[in-house]
C-alpha cells in the first residue's frame, strides 16, 4: 500500500552561496535501513550544494540529544535525523516514538533546522521500503527538510533594507558650514 501513494514535493532547494553545513545523526541499530537512509541523505545534501558530517548514537532516543550537543558549537546550520524503530512485543515502541518525535520537534520550536528521518513502522518490509534511497527515500526527505527550513530561516533573518527609523547611533553628524554647528 505505502508504494503506491502519491505525495507532491516541493523542489530541493540549492544552495550557490554560503552553501550550509549539516550534521546528520544516525542511529544504526538496524544497520541495512540504516544505510539506506544514510545513502538518501548524504546524495540530497550534496545534491543541494551543502556539506555535512556525520555522528552515529545507540538509538532513535539519543538522536535528540545528539543535536542539542551539537548545536552548542555553532557548527552546522541544519541537522538530520535517521533512525528507525519496529514495532515490538511491548509498549516500549510507544515510548521511543514519542519521546524521539517530541525531542526533535522542541528543537524545532527552539529555532533548530531539523529533518525528521526516524522511521515509525510496524515490520522490517515497512522499513525497507520506505529507506530504500531508490524507493521513497524518506532519508533524502528528511535532508530536504531540514534543507527548506534552512533555505526560510536564511529569508527571514535577512538584514532589514534600512526602511523605517534608524537608531541615533547611526546618524551621521555634519558641520553646519553657516554657524559650526553641528547637526544630524
């Protein structure tokens, strides 16, 4: 059912100048979807223009927590999170869900530029399809995300076009050549 579902995508933005940074935080505890995520991510930054690094954790719960470390070095201007968790036996599955969702998201609010990768599935052929990079590639979306929300954060923190009162400190002081006198 998940193949053939249909979504529209915004076009990947490109980066030509002051390309980003990124850090994707990977959990590998299932290695082969792993790499696939991995695999989509990396091709959708290059893609874009951007660079990126990469820091593995144990688990889909420690990928939050990675970012908040890395974000205290002023290093990356975008992170990507991958990860993946099955469905088990126990209500643990509910619990690393949201607690993952929920870290990532208050970054989010917090001004972080976060695309969320972490896979929430009921079996491994879930998880297979939805990582396989030649698939749907939920690992490139998830760079693309986090990419979008770099691409509005540089638009809305442009620098103001001067329109509006400006600071008396940025007055500029002439000489009155009639009297000496000095003013603004």
């Amino acid at each position: 059912m998940a193949q053939s579902e249909s979504h529209h995508t915004l076009p990947a933005p490109v980066f030509t100048q002051n390309p980003p940074h990124l850090l994707i935080v990977i959990s590998p505890y299932y290695k082969d979807i792993a790499a696939n995520l991995l695999a989509g991510a990396k091709t959708a930054i290059t893609a874009s223009g951007a660079t990126y690094d990469v820091a593995e954790v144990p688990g889909a719960l420690e990928v939050p927590i990675a970012i908040r470390l890395a974000c205290n070095n002023n290093k990356y201007q975008g992170y990507v999170a991958l990860g993946c968790i099955i469905r088990g036996e126990t209500t643990h599955y509910e619990t690393v869900c949201n607690d993952s969702s929920r870290g990532l998201a208050e970054l989010g609010l917090q001004g972080l530029c976060i695309g969320n990768g972490i896979l929430t599935v009921e079996n491994n052929d879930q998880a297979d399809i939805r990582a396989d990079h030649k698939g749907q590639n939920k690992g490139g979306g998830a760079a693309e995300a986090a990419l979008h929300l770099i691409a509005l954060s540089i638009r809305f923190n442009k620098p103001s076009k001067g329109i509006g009162f400006k600071p008396a400190s940025e007055n500029i002081i002439i000489a009155n050549k009639t009297d000496g006198n000095k003013t603004a």
